[in-house]
C-alpha cells in the first residue's frame, strides 16, 4: 500500500512498526458546537483509511481525543478559550457543552457510517498525564516558565518547521497580523504547554499543578492522549490539513523532545471542504451540518458518497448542485444494485466464480492500495456490477467493497426494493377496487346507500330505515362511521 506521507513529502510504502499491527492517531472534535460537514469530510476519509487497513488483514487500533479544554480561538494562544465561548453562547456550563456536542458528534458518525474508535479520550481525563509530560519536558530543558505560564523552546529544537511545502493559505501561522504576540514568548514560535491563573482569569475549568492553579494548552493533550494508549512509537497520525501547522508540528516538536526518538511515522492529512466563497468554517455563511442536509431531504451517505468521489488530497467543492449530481450518482447506483438483487433471487444460484472474484476485488485493492484513491473504488463497484459473472459473484464483490466504503448500497437497495413492490402491491389493490366499483350491482348498492345519506340529510328518517331494510333483505349491512358508511356481505 502506497500512503503520501506529509513528513516526507512522498508516496511511501506502508510498513507498520510491528508487522500486522497500526497504532492510529486521528484528531478529535473540539466540542463547543456541532461539526460542519467539513470536519466531517476528514472524520469520513480517516474511516477508510481504517476500514481499509482492517480489510487488508492488520490489527488496528484507532485513539482519537475530545477537546473540552485548552483550544483557543487563536492559535498564537490568545482568545477565549472555545468551550468557554461556547459555554457564554447557549448560558450552560462547559461541561454540559461538552456532554452535548459529544454526543451529538459521535451521532453524526453515526448517520455517516464512521466507525467509532476503539479508545476515546477527553483532555479533561488526562491532566496528570499533562502535568507529567511537561515537567519532564522542563527538565530536560525544552520548556520554561514565563509570565506564570509553561512555554516550550523550539530554538532548542534542530528542526521546527516540518511541514513545509503547503501552499500558503493551507497554514494557518501561530501569529497573524491584527493578533496580539505574546510578550511572555522568547520565540515567536514557542507555545503553551500550561496556563496558569496568570491567564484568562475566568476560565471555568482549573487544576492544581506544580506551576500554580490552571489548565494545558491545546497541543499537548494530543501527544499525552496518544502515547497514553499507543506507546511512544505511533504508525500514522491523520488530522485536517489546517492542522499540520500549528497544531501537529507542536505534537512533534514536544513529543520527540519529551521521548528523544522519532515519534510517528506517517502523517495524513485531508484537504479543504471549500464553499464557493472559500474554506468551510463555522463562522462563516451557511453552517453547514449533518443535520441540515437531512432537513433538506438529503441522505447523511449520500454527502459521504461525494466525499469519496474526490481525493483525500485535493480540496473538494461544496455546492448544493454538486451534491445534487452525486445523489443522482448514488441512486442510479443504488438501482443498480437492487436489479443486481433481483437477478440473483431469480436465478437462485449462489455460486461464487473465486477467479472473477478475485480479478474484480483487485481492481478495488489496487486503487485504494493507490494512496486511498476512493475515486477508483468507487469506479471498481460500478465494474464489478457488470462484471461477465455470475450474479452471486458480482454480489459477493458489492457487499465486500461496501466494508470499507460503508455508503450502505445493499441496505438501500433492499429499501428500494420494498418500495417497489408496495408501490405494485398498491396498483394492483387499485386496479381490483376499480373492477369492483365498475361492477353493476355494487353501483346499485352505492347509489342505494347515497340515497340513504340524502333521506337522513333530509330528515327522512323512515326512507332511510326502509333502504337499511331493503339492502338488509338482500344480504348487505351497513356500517355508520364518523368518516362515512361502509358495507359488507
């Protein structure tokens, strides 16, 4: 398997450190508000990233963090910190903003068939770890104290800048025109690995630490998180590309200081979600969710099926017409596959042809095994659909490309299916109560009946009790109703 490594810049082979087994590392939500459908993008293609390594036989075990302290709204580490913003925004505490957008995060992989990670860690549990990590890390003369808060050095650092040939607009710089640099800072470069009391007096979450009462900064917990339950040797860290730099380079640079050998060995990371109007943020224009796209009438798998029409590596476009055109994508191959179903119970064959099986699985593995190409993934579904083969082998082949593409193709085919035969099943009732209601002696029996309806509407009573009677003598009961009078033999 061909994987792009950020931190050499190349397509690499995949080789894990210990044969069999990936340690993986994916950047969690900062859970302050929902996550736009951008972040999503990121959370969908780590998923096949995943699945993909599951499928091709590895142990993987998957860790990703929940932010719910220490990430402010700059990253030259100043501002509000976001659950505190989030906090003042809906007048709860952080901790019921973090309960709740949790929650609702892990509900939206949900609805995006992203599998759940075998071990998830909020920051907030790990505070020793932290406090560990950064002591060590003074000790060893990488970090130092300043203004009340702990810093890290990266002139003590031979390399900082790992991350180095983005195009300019994909990094986001630690100090930014029209942000305050921090004063306390020896390099512009250093950030913050504690804040103490010194800091944002009104932070609602605070710890005791050697260095006074207060809280980590965002970089930290990552690394701490991450060597907690992977050891300090990681396969790959994955992350969005907005991350590489402050975010990840920090991971690294206090990471290897703390351990004194290479940390991680693959770093991948997903492009832009883009609008027309630019990059994907919650601050600006539409804030685009999950939920939304369900209030419009849009399948939660449709929006992942147009992820995985693009490259993890290239900035993909959201439009609403885009996305139009994969849903109309997404259900003729959904009316593929029903056919591909119905075909099969007809011919009731269950023979799997191994030879064709393997030569259409191979398509698949060779463009996923092409640094993640999902694009071609795709493409081998549509190739295995028209495949010269049996239907069970072509079915076969559907069911086991949907493991790692996950966009529910037999559970929609199924729906469709069941939906096509009520749709024929309510046709046919149509048609045999059109025959009836044609039926010369059930017309005299309903014209009977409205003649009832007028002689009652009249007051005339004794006229409708004698159609009541006469239909009576000829073996026809009537039942009054609220919606009306029905009859029956």
């Amino acid at each position: 398997m061909l994987l792009y490594n950020t931190l050499t810049h190349t397509r690499d082979e995949f080789v894990p450190n210990v044969p069999g087994k990936v340690s993986m590392y994916t950047c969690g939500p900062t859970v302050y508000h929902y996550a736009h459908i951008g972040n999503l993008r990121t959370y969908i293609m780590e998923d096949i990233l995943d699945r993909y390594l599951r499928y091709a036989g590895y142990d993987v075990k998957r860790v990703m963090n929940i932010t719910d302290v220490g990430h402010l709204t700059s990253d030259g580490d100043t501002g509000d910190d976001k659950m505190l913003k989030g906090a003042r925004r809906e007048h709860k505490t952080v901790m019921e903003i973090a309960k709740f957008y949790t929650d609702a995060f892990f509900d939206d992989c949900r609805k995006l068939n992203i599998r759940r990670p075998d071990a998830i860690e909020p920051a907030t549990g790990c505070i020793d770890d932290f406090i560990r990590v950064i002591s060590g890390l003074i000790e060893k003369g990488f970090a130092y104290e300043a203004g009340g808060n702990i810093y890290f050095d990266t002139s003590k650092l031979e390399k900082y800048y790992v991350f180095h040939d983005f195009a300019e607009e994909d990094l986001e710089v630690g100090v930014r025109d029209g942000v305050e640099a921090d004063s306390n800072k020896r390099n512009k470069a250093d950030f913050v690995l504690w804040f103490t009391k010194s800091k944002f007096e009104d932070q609602e979450l605070k710890w005791e630490s050697p260095w006074g009462l207060g809280y980590p900064g965002w970089h930290i917990e990552c690394s701490c998180i991450a060597m907690k339950h992977l050891g300090e040797r990681l396969d790959i860290h994955c992350g969005g590309i907005d991350n590489a730099f402050p975010h990840h380079t920090n991971e690294i640079a206090q990471s290897e200081a703390y351990l004194g050998h290479k940390w991680c060995n693959w770093w991948v990371h997903v492009l832009h979600l883009n609008t027309n109007s630019g990059k994907m943020s919650k601050s600006t224009g539409e804030f685009l969710t999950v939920s939304l796209l369900e209030s419009k009438g849009y399948d939660p798998l449709a929006y992942r099926f147009f992820c995985l029409q693009s490259h993890y590596r290239k900035n993909l476009v959201f439009t609403y017409e885009n996305l139009d055109n994969a849903v109309i994508s997404y259900n003729k191959l959904v009316s593929k596959v029903a056919s591909l179903l119905r075909e099969a119970k007809r011919t009731a064959d269950v023979t799997i042809d191994e030879e064709a099986f393997a030569n259409i699985k191979k398509r698949f593995t060779d463009a996923l095994d092409n640094d993640l190409n999902t694009s071609l993934a795709v493409t081998a579904v549509y190739d295995a659909l028209k495949a010269k083969t049996t239907a069970a082998t072509r079915l076969a082949a559907v069911k086991d490309f949907d493991t790692v593409l996950q966009i529910g193709l037999i559970p929609a085919a199924e729906a469709l299916i069941a939906e096509e035969d009520a749709r024929a099943e309510a046709a046919k009732a149509a048609e045999a109560a059109h025959v009836i209601f044609d039926d010369p002696t059930v017309r005299a029996i309903e014209e009977k009946i409205a003649a009832r309806a007028a002689a009652k509407k009249a007051k005339n009573y004794a006229e409708a009790d004698r159609i009541r009677a006469e239909l009576l003598s000829e073996g026809i009961t009537l039942v009054d109703t609220a919606e009306g009078t029905t009859w029956h033999k």
